[in-house]
C-alpha cells in the first residue's frame, strides 16, 4: 500500500480512518496529516477523539469545534487540526436552517438536548455533517477523518442512515399522530398504545418529543438529504478509507465486516494499515532456538547465565508473538487478497508527541522495507503487499 503516494496525490481529498475500538484510528490519522503537510498538503485533521489524545500528541492545549493551525517546523503545507463537538455541530446545523425563533424552540427543547448530546449515532452522524462543511469550504485540499470509538467500525456508515431514519421520525410520527391528527381519527388500539407509551417515557418527554417534532419539522427533508448527499460525498473518487486494525483476532474480524461492507457500497478503499506489531529485534534465532538455548544458559547458574537466559527468554516469547501477529496476517490475507497492508511496529511507548507521530508516518508511508532499526520487517510480516 502505498500511502506516501496516496497523500501526496492531489486527487486525493478525503481520507476516513476507521477500525475497531482502540486500534489507534486517532493516531494514524494523525500521522497521515503530518505525514500530508510535510508533503506540500494544506491539510485538516477531524478528530473524533473525547480522550484528547490527538490535541496531545499535537502538543495542542485544546481543540475545539475549528480547526486550529499545528505548527510544524519546516513543513510545506500546512496542519490544522480539530475536535468535533457533536452538540455544537447539531446546534449549528439547527440555526443555519431555521429561523432565529424556530432555533431557540428548538435548542431549548430537553428532547432536544438529550437528543443532541447523548443519541448513540448522534456522533457519526455529526461527523459526516462536518466532513460535509469542511468539504464544503474548500479551504483544505485534503481533509483527514478519524471515526468515533464505536463497538463496531460499521456504525460509522451506519449511523447517518439510522439517525436520518430516527429524524425522519416513523416512530416518532406515529406517537405523535393523535395530537396532530386530532384524536378523533385514532383507532382505540393507538390510543391505547399512546397511553401506555405515555405512561412508561412520561408525559412531559412525550410532550417535548411532541414540540420538537413540530418545530423540526421544516428541517426533515434537510436532514434525510444531508445525511444522504455526505454518504455520496464518500463514493466519490478522491476518497479513499484506511482500515486499521490491531494484529488481535477481534480487530482483524472487525475489519473484515467493514473490507466487505465497503466493497459491497462500492468505497475505495486504500488498504489495512495493521498497528502496534511487534517485530523481534532480529529473526536469525528462532524462538525454538532461544528458548533450548535459554534453558542451558539458565542451568549453568549464576547472575550473567540468569540475565542472559531471560535476554533469551525474551527473545524466543517476541519470536512466537511475531509468528502469531503473522498468522493472523496471514489470514486476513487469504480472505482477502485483494486488499493492500502495511504493518506499523509498536512503539515503546505510547505516541503522544510530534515526534511519536513522525515515526509511525515514516512507518506509514515511508519505504516499503527495512524499518529504521534495520529490522527487516517484511520478513516478519511479509503479508502487505502493493
Ligand atoms: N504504533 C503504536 N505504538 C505505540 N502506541 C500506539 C501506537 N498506535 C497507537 N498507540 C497508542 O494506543 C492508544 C490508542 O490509540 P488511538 O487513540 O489512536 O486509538 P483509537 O482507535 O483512536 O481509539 P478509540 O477507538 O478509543 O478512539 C493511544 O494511547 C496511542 O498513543
Ligand atoms: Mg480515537
């Protein structure tokens, strides 16, 4: 996979990091963009990332819902980064599309305010609807998304459609259909069920449902097309996803439902970027060799034999961690030859810095061989390929 290329690409406008919870979707992202600006890119990084990590590894005090300048000593282009808002991103959305009064009915509507700030989805959803405004402003040339952490990567194309959907309001429509219609046209059936509902949300919640479903009502149209025109904006060639994935059985499956679910919507998708590998320091001893040789280290006795048979241990442990990661490789592999990967190594410890991130993007889009150490890391996970 060659993502030196891809960032550097000036077709290139879009770039949706996704993964499974953890796998370090932030922190790739965050070393594409610095990895883009060093290229000559004037790139934006939106982050999804409440733990902060991101405006850290920045060496940023804070983001907020802007995009604010990174300085980057030296680079070309240009960084900016930003953390999403999801309320304010709502909010915003709810003022630029309705009149001044209408807004505050509704921004002060506590349905509204739950809705906003808690409705699983809500984060995706809002996510899109500021990919859609950065895309929009055509300030940036290249805009990186990093996904929320969700359970599943897949909420991230799923959840505009379902919040859509919940806007749209079938549900909330026909709970509401007695005091629109009058509730002389309700059957006793829906009467009886409105009751019931009534009784378990509460009527006060039914009552604020009620007032926000009038004054959103004007914006159903507008949101259902919103959710629908970003969905297409990630078809569009320019896009490209990054799957990322940890070598563990769980992020590598999730990775797969999401390889699959883009091609079946027809997504570009650049390749899997496989994180936090641990590639042994060398491969010349084998792990069944360290461990034999562990072992008559240890039974010669005395402090150096200790410390070299644990030196041993450690190596022949990190061989068979490396032939397992490679397995695992393998494996999504054969299931998918057709999808590029690079393995980025773990690093010591976690990547919190400017620094931290240059080294996973040399990692990231560096060459496609020897790491920095001289580690010949394709022999350890020879699976990428492209
Ligand atoms: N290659 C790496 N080497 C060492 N540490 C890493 C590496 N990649 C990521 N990390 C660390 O792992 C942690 C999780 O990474 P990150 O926040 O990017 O994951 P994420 O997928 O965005 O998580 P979430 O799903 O919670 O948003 C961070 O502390 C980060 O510094
Ligand atoms: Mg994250």
């Amino acid at each position: 996979m060659d993502l030196d290329a891809l960032i550097a690409d000036r077709e290139t406008r879009i770039v949706v990091c996704c993964g499974a919870g953890g796998v370090g979707k932030t922190t790739t992202s965050a070393a594409l963009a610095l990895a883009a600006a060093e290229a000559g890119r004037t790139v934006v990084v939106l982050t999804i990332d409440p733990a902060r990590r991101l405006a850290q590894s920045l060496g940023l005090v804070e983001l907020d819902n802007e995009p604010r300048r990174v300085d980057v000593p030296g680079a070309p282009g240009e960084l900016h980064a930003m953390m999403l808002d999801m309320k304010r991103t709502f909010d915003d959305v709810v003022t630029a599309h309705s009149t001044p009064e209408r807004a505050q009915q509704i921004l002060e509507n506590p349905f509204y305010q739950a809705l906003s700030s808690s409705f699983s989805g809500t984060q995706e959803y809002m996510a899109m609807e500021k990919l859609g405004q950065l895309r929009a402003s055509e300030q940036w040339d290249l805009i990186i998304v990093d996904t929320p952490p969700s359970r599943s990567a897949l909420d991230f194309l799923d959840a505009p459609n379902r919040m859509s959907r919940f806007l749209d309001g079938t549900m909330i429509r026909l709970l509401m259909a007695p005091s629109r219609t009058g509730f002389k046209f309700a059957s006793a059936g829906f009467l009886l069920f409105s009751r019931i509902v009534s009784k378990i949300l509460g009527g006060q919640l039914l009552r604020d449902i009620s007032a926000f479903v009038a004054a959103l009502d004007t914006m159903f149209g507008g949101f259902r097309e919103r959710a629908t025109a970003t969905y297409e904006l990630l078809r569009r060639p320019g896009t490209w996803f990054v799957v990322v994935a940890s070598p563990e059985p769980d992020a590598l499956r999730e990775a797969s439902y999401f390889v699959d679910r883009l091609s079946a919507e027809q997504m570009p998708l650049a390749g899997l970027v496989l994180n936090r590998t641990h590639p042994p320091a060398t491969t010349v001893l084998s792990a069944t060799r360290a461990q034999g040789a562990a072992e008559e280290v240890a039974e010669a006795g005395g402090d150096d034999a200790a410390l070299a048979a644990a030196a041993l241990q450690v190596h022949a442990d990190r061989m068979q961690q490396a032939a397992r990661e490679q397995h695992l490789a393998d494996r999504f592999t054969s299931a998918h030859p057709e999808v590029a990967m690079r393995t980025v190594p773990a690093a010591a410890g976690d990547v919190h810095d400017l620094d931290g991130l240059r080294v996973m993007a040399e990692a990231l889009t560096g060459p496609d061989g020897d790491t920095p150490t001289g580690t010949p890391r394709t022999r350890v996970l020879s699976a990428r390929r492209g």
